[in-house]
C-alpha cells in the first residue's frame, strides 16, 4: 500500500505561545519534546503506552517534515495494514478539504492524478476561450505546455512592459491585465483601479494560480505518456510521492523492485517498531543505493512500546535460544538508549499498573464512563 500526499497536508502542528507553554501539561510538553526530536536528524525513538497518541504523535513528525523539508522525501514503515488504515484515518480527521472517500493506494492515487489531469486541461480550454483562442490547447499536457510559453506567459511580459511604461496611470493594471475575463468569476473583483501597487499585487496573485496550474499539467505529463498501470505508480512513487507508506514486509518483498526503480528517501519512520522483528526492522534502511559512496538517509524515527506484544516468532528454539523475539527497538530501549516515553493515556485505566509514570489525560479523569467497573 502506497500513500501519496503531494498537495493536501496543511500543517496542524504550530509551537507553543510562552503562555501556552508555561500552562501546558507535561503530557503536552512530551508530545512536543518528541515531535521536534523525530524532526532532528539521527536516531528518534518514542515509546507509547496504549492510548498516549502514537499514530497521533506520527502524523504530526511527517506533517512537520513535509512542510519543513519539501525537498525530502518520507517513508513510514508500519507493522500491519492495520496500523496503515490508522494512520490514513488520523490524516482523514484533520483534513477538512479531502475527501473521505479519498483512495490512497498505488492505483487510487494513479486514478487522482488522472481525474486532475482532466480538471486543469477543462481550466487550460477555459482560459484559451477568454482570450479567443482555439481551444484544442488543451487536448493533451504537451500541448497545454506550448499554450504556456506561446500565449500565457509571452502576454504576461508584455503586460509587465506595458506597467512600466505607465506608471502613473493608477488604472494601467485593470486595463491592460491580459487574463481580466479568465478570473472574471471570483466572490470579488479583482481590481479595484485606485492603487496600481494593490492591483499588481493582485496580477501576480493571478499569474502564481496559472503558473501552479501548468506547472502541475507539466507534472501530469508523464502520468499520460506511460500506459501501463504499473509503470504510472512507479513513476509516482518514485518522483512525485513526497511520503510513501508500506508494510515492513511489502519492503521485503519488493525490494529489488525499489531499488531497479531508483526509489529515494530521506526520512524512515516506523510505528509499532517493537513488534518487528529484529532483521526486518534494517530492510526498509536498505531500499536505496547509496550516493557517491553516502547513505543517503538522514532521520530513523522508532516509534514503539516495547511492554506489549513482541515480534510473533513461532519456532521455540529461535524464539528462546537465538531471542529471534526481541526487536531492534526493546534491544535499544535495554541498552539505555535515550528515549522519550508519552506518559498519558486517554484510553482506560487498565495498563497504569504495567509502567512507573502512566498518568490519565483531563478527561478520562472527569468522566464518570472511566470510572465505571469494566466486566
């Protein structure tokens, strides 16, 4: 299973106030501490008792890494399917604008791109109708690309040229704005004609929204010269998928497909690291050839709790003889290697007993539903 987020995640992580932080609890401040130790570069390790917000404290490393790094790419290891429905899941409820129907496998995202191909070649036919041109433009990203520099971007220097030439006339920009009846259907006017400074500003507001969109036609095109599915999801998750999610065992499997493929990351995150096993847990770090002699991955983030459920080993002799069931991340935890443990569940009060420090969140103190006995 692939994830790829190009466009849609919007940052909902932002630092805390001196007064926040002076009245955030010591859960929060953990959160925080391990957030901005999984964006450090080096080894991260998180452990998390059931309930304290793994998948939650996850979501938020990639999201600071995507916005903070664009030129980076991620790859997030889990354990299960499972833990990779839950981490869609925690994406889906803090983004507004995605549509929870939203399919984020190797084919659905191949089948989005497809679907917004055609959304910006309708917007290119669109805009070569407001300036009373043919609008086979755009019939393929190919020829979208020539309308670019042929129509679009040669009108806009012209335009510059003829502001220059008038700058005291404070209504040069309303008149002369080459894409005036392309933008004629916004909430407000564009143009007010009383500041040329305000109405320029608000030209080039409008050059950047035409150049994002064939800039991303530009990005389409190979999508639409590669016919077959295979080669399509290759391409985006190879070039174009700025995080990529799988199971520690699809990496295994498909290893050489990655490295034949030329697959590049920066970034290695796992969830539920204490239940991979020990030789599993280096495969996803060897996915890439090296550069010039370098690796060149830059940050492994191990997020784990090391308290429940060991890798499932079912030969005894392994299991008890060669410890087969210890991970990389309990091995790191027994070695003293520094970590930061959540120490706040919001879940029940049932696993308090099995770590020193595990306290309740606000709520699961003040509702009376926890207090209950549980049969």
């Amino acid at each position: 299973m692939m994830f790829s987020f190009l466009l849609s995640i919007r940052p909902s992580f932002e630092p805390l106030s001196a007064e926040e932080a002076a009245n955030a609890t010591v859960q929060q401040r953990l959160v925080v501490g391990a957030i901005i130790s999984g964006v450090q570069p080096g080894l991260s390790m998180v452990v998390g008792p059931p309930g304290t917000g793994k998948t939650d404290t996850a979501v938020q490393v990639l999201n600071v890494l995507y916005h903070n790094c664009p030129s980076q790419w991620t790859l997030k290891i889990t354990h299960s399917n499972q833990d990779l429905n839950d981490l869609s899941d925690k994406i889906m409820q803090g983004e507004q604008e995605l549509a929870t129907d939203l399919d984020f496998s190797s084919q659905g995202r191949v089948n989005a791109m497809l679907v917004r191909r055609l959304e910006l070649l309708s917007e290119v036919e669109r805009l070569a109708r407001s300036l009373r041109l043919p609008e086979d433009v755009g019939y393929t990203c190919e020829t979208a690309g020539y309308f670019w520099l042929l129509h679009v971007y040669s009108r806009w220097e012209q335009f510059l040229a003829a502001c220059a030439a008038e700058q005291d006339n404070p209504t040069i920009v309303q008149d002369k704005f080459p894409f005036k009846e392309f933008f004629s259907d916004t909430p407000q006017p564009v143009f007010t004609g009383q500041s040329i400074g305000k109405d320029m500003r608000s030209a080039k507001g409008c050059f950047r929204h035409l150049k994002t969109m064939f800039q991303e036609l530009e990005e389409c095109r190979a999508i639409e010269l590669l016919k077959s599915t295979v080669d399509r999801s290759n391409y985006l998750m190879t070039k174009q998928a700025k995080i990529v999610a799988m199971t520690c065992t699809h990496a295994a499997l498909k290893r050489k497909d990655f490295l034949q493929e030329g697959f590049k990351y920066d970034n290695l995150l796992m969830e539920e690291s204490a239940q991979i096993l020990e030789i599993e847990i280096f495969i996803p770090m060897l996915l890439q050839r090296q550069e010039d002699g370098y690796a060149r991955l830059k940050r492994c983030i191990l997020i784990g709790d090391h308290h429940q459920f060991p890798p499932v080993v079912k030969n005894m002799a392994f299991q008890k003889y060669s410890h087969m069931d210890q991970s990389l991340f309990t091995r790191f935890v027994r070695l003293g290697i520094p970590y930061i443990e959540l120490n706040a569940q919001g879940r029940a009060r049932l696993y308090n007993w099995r770590y020193r420090e595990l306290g309740d969140l606000p709520y699961v103190k003040e509702n009376a539903v926890f207090h209950k006995a549980n049969a």
